[in-house]
C-alpha cells in the first residue's frame, strides 16, 4: 500500500494561466476539491505556455495529478488546492 509523503504547504490553486504554478516543479500534486461544485483543473506546458490537457474534479473529491516538473497547473476556483507530495513504499 502506498503512503503520501507531504513536500510542500497546500495552497489554492490560480485561476488564471499568466498565475498557473508548477508547485515547486512537483511531479506529483495531490489535489483536493473543497466546493460542493465541479471545476476544471488545465494543466500547461509552463506558466501562461500551451495547455496540455484538462480534467473536472469532482465535488468534494481528491486526485494525484502527475506532471512533468516545469508543467504548471491552475483550476476554475480557487476552492481547488494543491500540494506537492511524492509516494512511499
């Protein structure tokens, strides 16, 4: 069974592209929805750079996004949060 190792401080994700972070060049970022709405979290290839894909986190749900460390992430809302986090055995 995996563990989440905790890197870095949670913070809200930007809702803008020109703001988007890579949180620390994370590979890994544990996001959290805290809203009782869907939001779209976009993940591009650096801040304000070319977007690479989208997802909707659902109401009240959490997701392990893995990225490449210069990719950088932003969300609908600000009620999406982030931390960088890695994985033990």
């Amino acid at each position: 069974m995996a563990r989440t190792l905790c890197k870095g401080a949670e913070a809200a994700l930007p809702t803008t592209t020109g703001a988007a972070t890579s949180f620390t060049q994370a590979t890994v970022v544990r996001l959290v929805n805290t809203h009782t709405s869907n939001h779209l979290v976009t993940v591009v290839e650096t801040q304000s750079g070319t977007a690479i894909g989208t997802m909707t986190m659902l109401a009240s749900s959490v997701e392990f996004l893995e990225k490449q460390p210069t990719q950088c992430v932003f969300a609908s809302a600000p009620t999406v949060k982030g931390a960088k986090v890695g994985f033990t055995g």
